[in-house]
C-alpha cells in the first residue's frame, strides 16, 4: 500500500506525533496515540483538485496540393 508517514498535531491534547497515511484513503480519521482523540487530518479537508480543461484540437493542416497555386505556362 502505497503512502507516507506524516507529522501531525493532534487538536485534542496539541502534542505532535507520526502517522502512517495511505494515499487511497486521505479522508480517513487519526486515532491520536497519546490522548485518543479522533480526528481528520489536513487532506481530508483539502478541496479535492479540479480536473485539467481538455486541450484545444489542433487546427487541420491543409493538403499542399490545396494550397499551391498552378503555375502559368
């Protein structure tokens, strides 16, 4: 399982202590090891992320022969 272990403050006792949190569970509760306190932490109260606006289409280049112009002979 991929994640990180994170310094965390608990709101209840406001002492820090490390934490194991998963990346595919970032709202999950913290137990505080010292006090018992439950609480989330900050991703859980991140604003999840707006996904990117599609790229424009490219414009289609024209064909050569639509473009040049027939010489005069």
């Amino acid at each position: 399982m991929k994640g990180t272990q994170r310094r965390l403050e608990c709101p209840g006792c406001g002492k820090a202590f490390f934490a194991w949190r998963p990346e595919d569970l970032p709202g999950a509760k913290v137990k505080c090891y010292l006090c018992g306190n439950q609480f989330e932490d900050e991703a859980a109260r991140r604003k999840p992320a707006t996904p990117a606006a599609p790229p424009a289409p490219a414009p289609a280049a024209a064909p050569a022969a639509a473009t040049a112009e027939p010489k005069a002979s």
